[in-house]
C-alpha cells in the first residue's frame, strides 16, 4: 500500500492540526517571513548601499556574506541548542537579538559595523531557523499533517522574499536605511505573541541529563564560521593565496578536532551517525545546489539590472518578483504532490527547472534582451525550481529523525542552504571579476561587464547540473509515506506489538 491510498479517515488525531497548533505555526511562519524579507530588501537595496558607502563590488559582497556567515557558520550550533536548551527557549532569545541588530543596522555609518549587525543578524537566525523548524516537526507527526505544515511554512518564506523585493525597492527610493528599520516591528509584534502561542518547552525522557558539549560547539562554529570566512573572501584574496590556502588547512584541523571530540564525547552535540543516511545527504547536497545556483543568479540578475540597464530598485524588484510570487502561490499545495509522488520526483522537477532557467539566462543575454523574453522566463523557472525542491528538501532532510535530535537534523539542512549559497556567491564573484579582467573589450565597458556576468552564470549552471546528478543518483528523499503506511498496516494488524 502506498500513501496515496490511505484515506482521509485513516489520519490519526496527531495528524490533525488543532487551534494552538495553528497559532505556533502563526508565529515560526512570521518569523520565516521576516528572515525572507529582510534578505531580499537588503538584496535590492545593494546598489545604493555602495553609492552611498563608496563601496566596491567586492566589498559590496560582504553586505549579504557577512549575513551567510553568521547564518551558515552558527546553524549546527544553533539546532543542537534547540535541542537540548528548549525550543521555545532558543527562538525567543534569538528573536531579540533580531530585533536589536536590525535596529542598529539601519543607524550606523560605518561599513564595517553595517556588515557587523549583518553578521549579527544572521548569527540570531541560525538559532530562530533550526528551532522553528524542529517546532514543527516535533509538534506535528510525520506525515499528512507535517507535511501540510512544512508547504504552509516554505510558502510563507517565499512570501516573504517576494513581499520584501517590492518593499525593498519602494523603501530603498526614499533611503537604503529604511530597509533595515521595517524588521523592528514586526519581530517585536512576533516577540509579543510567541510566549503566548508557543509550548512551553518540555524535557524528554529520550534525551537524558541536558548536558551541552562545550568542546564540541566551540570546535564546530568554529569549523564552520572560518569555512565561511574562507569561501567569502577567497575572491578578494586570491583563491591560491597563501592565505586561502591556510585557511583551508586550518578547516580540515578544525573538522578533524571535532570529529575527535564528537566520537569520544557521552553526550556529543552532533550525532556523527545521523550522516550515515544516504537521504539525509542527499537532501543536504541538495539543498547545497539550490541556493549555491541561485544566489549567484540573483546577484548578477540585480547588478546587470541596474547597473547595466539603468535600471531603478523598485523595477528590479518587480522583475524578479514573478518567481518569489510562483513559490508563495504553489508551495502551499506541494503537500498534496508529495503524499502523491513522494519527494524524489519533485526534487528532480526542480533541479531541471533551475537548470532550464541559467542556460536561458546564459544563452540569451544581451546589452539590450528582452524582459518578457529572457528575464521573466529565468525567474519563472527558477521560482519553480523553489516551489518543487525547498519544501520536499526540508521534508526529506527531517525524515525519519526523532524527536529529541530534529533540531540537529534541521540545523543540518539549514547549514546546507547557507553554506551552498555562501560558496555559490564567493565563486560567482571570482568569476565576474575575472571575466571583466580578461574580456577583450574596453575596461569597465558595458560589454566588459557582460562578460563577466556570462561567466558567473556558468558557475550557477554547473552547480544545477551537480545538484540534478546527485538527486538522480539516489533517493534524495525516499517515499516516506510508505514507511509511514507500513507503520500504519503493522499497528492495525498487531496491536500487541511494541513500538
């Protein structure tokens, strides 16, 4: 039997989502939207950012890496804390700092301490991220009704991208500071009701004493935090630098003192086992493609729009709007697709649609293409590239965990996301600037700077083609919902059996 024939009456009472369970949803989707928000006004506001802090293109790049590395160097850090400090705990202390940060981001002058509260930023989302997540799937059980859920909250994040490229281009007209100042309140709104809405968190039988790894979380954010660190800004200091290369070395030293500690520790942060799933992997490979390819795109899709064409922030933003308003529109019926056909073929659909849309982009663009004929077809794709592969990644990437380590699973993904895009823009930016190094045309001319652009877009192509490979080469989420219909059968026809 498969979960597609499992009637709608066969649902047990935790598949249901009842009024406090819709309230917390509320509250983990708002924090979502903002995170989406947030990252896509900044995005659109980045031309003004330079003009009026005299940035360069390179600088300019550490506005949104100053964000990823906080966000990709503290997740894993930040889903283990879920889960052995509390979930509700984490998420409110880690909305504060949001608020504070994002406050301070739209005062100061500097570059330096403008990257600084980016970084801020971040470093509290890696804490909200995970946590949020693993609310979610501990407080829905697998199946229908988390699967429901998760379509519920990837389509709120994708509204709030979307919402954030129209408000980031009007707020960015009237200054760029603006688009710091809208988070205040509404993470201040969501501060106010989350205590209300939330559980309270409550210890589990399964995890034991709570005993954090102290060694552990310093040996892996720090791990993660120079990987970042390393990968952002390899294009400014030279990819075979004598400093890149240490840094990389300095990594693997990392990793290797975190492994060591994680396989002698009683109470490891990270379960190194939980790697061993092929799924779990794969999803997280996946995740790496998805954002590596598209990060990259969207930076060069910004620069070339306003800065090759002229073009205003506001029309910007509403011409990488179609694919934001895809995702927000078609992620919410994803769950029936999933209990249909299982996350693999929707994984798959997806990676084809990115790939579509970057060889468009690559094939077709000019000083002077066509929106409707180039521009808008690559947003489209990639808008449902977004809609069939996030939701299912993150599903596939938390299946199959249980409860007391969910938190870990969705810090995993989530790192997944964050160092794919962290990677995808660091390369993407090499490789602008060597292909306006070694164009032919005359230097800082607009065919120099295409130049340059159709290089970038290559990288973003080869990500999705490596995304697409490694989906097919194995189950990136096998259908859960078969597993969970088998569970289903065995319980109805051995009552007596444990477990």
């Amino acid at each position: 039997m498969t979960a597609a024939a499992i009637p709608a009456s066969a649902e047990t009472e935790t598949d249901r989502m009842d009024a406090r369970a819709w309230g917390a949803l509320l509250v983990l989707c708002g924090a979502l939207f903002l995170d989406g928000l947030d990252v896509s006004m900044v995005g659109v506001a980045l031309p003004s950012i330079r003009s009026d802090l005299h940035l360069s293109t390179s600088s300019l790049q550490w506005v949104v890496s100053g964000y990823i590395l906080g966000y990709g160097g503290l997740l894993l850090l930040g889903g283990r804390a879920a889960d052995l400090l509390g979930r509700r705990r984490v998420f409110l202390i880690a909305l504060g700092v949001f608020l504070v940060a994002s406050a301070l981001g739209g005062l100061v002058s500097s570059p330096a301490l403008l990257i600084a509260t980016r970084f801020i930023k971040g470093a509290s989302a890696a804490f909200t991220a995970p946590a949020g997540l693993s609310i979610i799937t501990t407080t829905f059980a697998e199946g229908p009704a988390r699967n429901r859920a998760l379509s519920i909250y990837t389509a709120t994040g994708a509204s709030g991208f979307s919402l954030g490229l129209v408000f980031g281009g009007l707020l960015t007209t009237l200054g760029w500071r603006f688009t710091f100042f809208l988070p205040v309140p509404i993470a201040l709104a969501l501060l106010i009701a989350a205590p209300r809405l939330l559980r309270p968190d409550q210890a589990s039988a399964a995890d034991g004493p709570r005993r954090f790894d102290a060694a552990g979380g310093v040996a892996i954010s720090a791990t993660m935090l120079l990987l970042v660190y390393t990968v952002v800004s390899a294009p400014t200091a030279g990819w075979a630098s004598a400093r890149t290369l240490l840094s990389f070395l300095g990594v693997a030293a990392l990793a290797t003192t975190f492994v060591t500690i994680e396989r002698r520790s009683a109470h490891p942060l990270v379960r190194l086992g939980i790697l061993r799933s092929g799924t779990i992997r794969r999803a997280n490979f996946g995740a790496m493609a998805v954002f590596g390819g598209w990060v990259g795109v969207q930076f060069i899709a910004t620069l070339y729009m306003q800065q090759l064409r002229g073009w205003s922030a506001i029309t910007t933003a509403l011409a990488i709007l179609p694919g934001g308003a895809i995702v927000a529109l078609g992620a919410p019926r994803m769950a029936g697709l999933v209990d249909r056909f299982g996350t693999t073929r929707l994984v798959v659909a997806g990676m084809v649609a990115f790939l579509g849309g970057y060889l468009l982009l690559f094939l077709d663009l000019g000083t002077r293409s066509s929106y409707p004929a180039t521009i808008l077809p690559t947003m489209v794709l990639a808008g449902l590239g977004f809609m069939l592969a996030y939701g299912p990644l993150n599903m596939a990437a938390t299946s199959g965990v249980a409860d007391h380590e969910q938190g870990l699973a969705s810090g995993l993904v989530n790192t997944s996301f964050q160092i794919g895009g962290a990677i995808g823009l660091a390369v993407v930016t090499a490789v602008i600037d060597a292909g306006v190094s070694s164009s032919n045309a005359a230097p800082g001319s607009a065919t120099a700077l295409l130049d340059g652009y159709h290089a970038g877009i290559v990288v973003a192509v080869v990500i999705a083609a490596l995304g697409l490979w490694a989906t097919m080469t194995g189950p990136v989420g096998r259908t859960w919902q078969v597993r969970v219909a088998a569970r289903r059968e065995a319980a109805v026809d051995c009552p007596g059996r444990p477990g």
